[in-house]
C-alpha cells in the first residue's frame, strides 16, 4: 500500500524531528560532517545561483549556508516542527508545504532546486516532472541521495536510524532505487544534461552519496 506508506514517510518526520535537528546540528552523522555537507556545497558554489530552492528542507542547514553565501534561499518542508526549527534558525524563508501541494504562485522561480537527501518516496516522477514549473529558463536540479551502490531494481525498505545517537522514535519507510532508476526517472520527466558525481568516503574509500546535476532539455531561445 504505498499510499500508506509514504504517509508514515511525512509522519516519521514530525515524530524525529527533534532527533534529526539535534543529529544535524551536532554533527552526529559522520557521512555528513566528512563527505555529503561539503559535496552539495561545492554542487552549489559551481551553479553561482541568485535564488536556490531547498526542497525538503529538514531544519534548514543548507538554506543558512547558502544565504551567508549571498545565495536567496526558500526551504520547503512537509513537517511543521522541522520548519519551525528552521524558523528559529533565521536565516531564509521558510515554508509548511509537501511536495503534493508545491505552489510555484507562492514559491516562484529558482536558478537551483536542490533535494539534500530528501527524495524518499515512490512518487518520484511526477515530482520530478511539476519541479519543471519551479525553474528559471535555464535552471538546475541537485539532487544528492544515499548511494545505491550497484543494486539493481527498486522497492520500499525501512531506516531506524539507529546510528543516530537516539530521539527516533518513529522507523521511515524509504523507496530505494538504483542508480538506472534516479537516470530514467529524471530523463522521462523532462530533465537532461545529467553530470552525476559519486563523493568518497576519505576513511573507507566507498561511496558515500550519488550527487546528480540536471538540467532543462532544452536550451532556452
Ligand atoms: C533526511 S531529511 C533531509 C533534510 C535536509 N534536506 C538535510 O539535508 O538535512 C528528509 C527531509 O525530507 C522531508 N520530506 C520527505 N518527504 C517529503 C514530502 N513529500 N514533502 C515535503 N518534505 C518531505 C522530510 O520532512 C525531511 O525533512
């Protein structure tokens, strides 16, 4: 029943969200502090974008890193505490809002959507096709996801995030997909241009993450 679970997804990041705040930003999760924060930094830094939209947003962390680079960044976010944790964070705009109800009248234009992370559900595709709506004429997408190493297929799985350091309550259903799945996915919704790069573990060597860089088919007349 996958409407049920991505609904437990959305409510797992009420229940966790002061757990993920505290793990954020006491720098409890290793992959982040040494390899992932930087990648999608540096992801950005190359885009040099005026206005950045976060989707997914969490507790706003990359929205304050772009903002004290000069960059106007709109986090949005399915989970109302997590958003208020952003909110007494300062630093950007903030927004209640699920990916079903993005409203570009309300949101506007991005030279760069970036998902951190944050693309957890089967309903892939069609958000991939309506954040055509939230781009400038030449705008990008970066999205950075758990690696899926050389898994094949697709299917739901389950995080408890026991590695965390605790104040999880709720386990997150999570929609794994291989690295040929996030490419047809992106492609079949209108986005092309696609530079992928795969950040290492300094410590392990592995991958840690698959960092994909999209952009619109077409190029703008
Ligand atoms: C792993 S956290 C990543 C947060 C942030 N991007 C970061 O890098 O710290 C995943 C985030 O995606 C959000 N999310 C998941 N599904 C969503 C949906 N359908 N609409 C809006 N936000 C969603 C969750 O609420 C959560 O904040």
């Amino acid at each position: 029943m996958p409407e049920d679970r991505a609904t437990r997804l959305q409510d797992s990041w009420i229940h966790n969200a002061a757990g993920w705040t505290a793990a954020v930003r006491e720098g409890r999760i290793e992959s982040r502090r040494l390899v992932t924060d930087a990648a999608i930094l540096a992801a950005i830094r190359r885009h040099r974008p005026a206005r950045l939209l976060d989707l997914g947003c969490g507790e706003g962390w990359l929205c304050r890193a772009a903002t004290a680079e000069g960059i106007e960044a709109t986090g949005i976010d399915a989970s109302a505490p997590l958003i208020q944790a952003a909110q007494a964070a300062a630093g950007a705009q903030y927004h209640v809002m699920s990916y079903d109800q993005l409203d570009p009248a309300v949101l506007g234009r991005h030279d760069l959507l970036v998902c951190n992370f944050a693309l957890l559900d089967d309903r892939l595709p069609a958000l991939l096709q309506r954040l055509q709506a939230l781009r400038t004429p030449s705008g990008r997408l970066l999205i950075q996801t758990l690696h899926p190493g050389d898994a094949a297929g697709q299917g739901w799985r389950e995080e408890r995030f026991e590695a965390f350091g605790g104040g999880f309550p709720a386990a997150m259903p999570w929609y794994f997909r291989s690295r040929d799945a996030w490419l047809s996915a992106l492609r079949d919704a209108g986005w092309g241009d696609i530079v992928i790069t795969e950040p290492i573990h300094p410590h392990t060597g592995a991958r840690a993450s698959l960092l994909l860089d999209a952009g619109p088919t077409e190029t703008p007349a």
